[in-house]
C-alpha cells in the first residue's frame, strides 16, 4: 500500500511542476514580447540581456561601450519606474 501512496504523491507534485512550467513559459513570452515592443533599441537591449539572457549589469555596460555600471542601471530605471 506504501508504493500506491508514494506514486500518487509524485504524481500529485509532477502536476504541480508541470503547471508552474507553462505558467514560467508563458511569463517568458509575455516579457519577451513586451519587450520587443520597446522603440528605443538601447533600452531594449539592456531589458533584454538583463532578462532575457540573465546577463550581469558590468556585462551590460560592457556592451553598451560605456564606462560607468550605473550607465545601464539607469536606461533601465528611466524606462521601467
């Protein structure tokens, strides 16, 4: 009887998994669609690799060819709050 009760609580926690995954998928393509809708190619870019691609903020300045971290952070913040 002891298998029977593990088995339906993998399969309870297995469901429970699958539909945090479609719900992440779904946030996903609604942050990658938001931002490819932004105009200003700058601040798109810094949205993206900071969420898209999880890159650093030193990363992100890097690319940007600036030479302040804070030059970055503050595309972000002007556009975002």
């Amino acid at each position: 009887m002891q298998y029977y009760e593990d088995d339906k609580y993998i399969e309870k926690i297995r469901t429970r998994l699958l539909r945090r995954i479609r719900r992440c998928n779904k946030l996903r393509l609604e942050i990658e669609d938001f931002i490819e809708g932004i105009e200003d190619s700058r601040t798109r870019l810094v949205l993206q690799l900071r969420y898209i691609e999880g890159k650093s903020w030193v990363y992100i300045y890097r690319q940007l060819g600036s030479s302040k971290e804070s030059y970055s952070r503050m595309i972000h913040n002007i556009y975002l709050i």
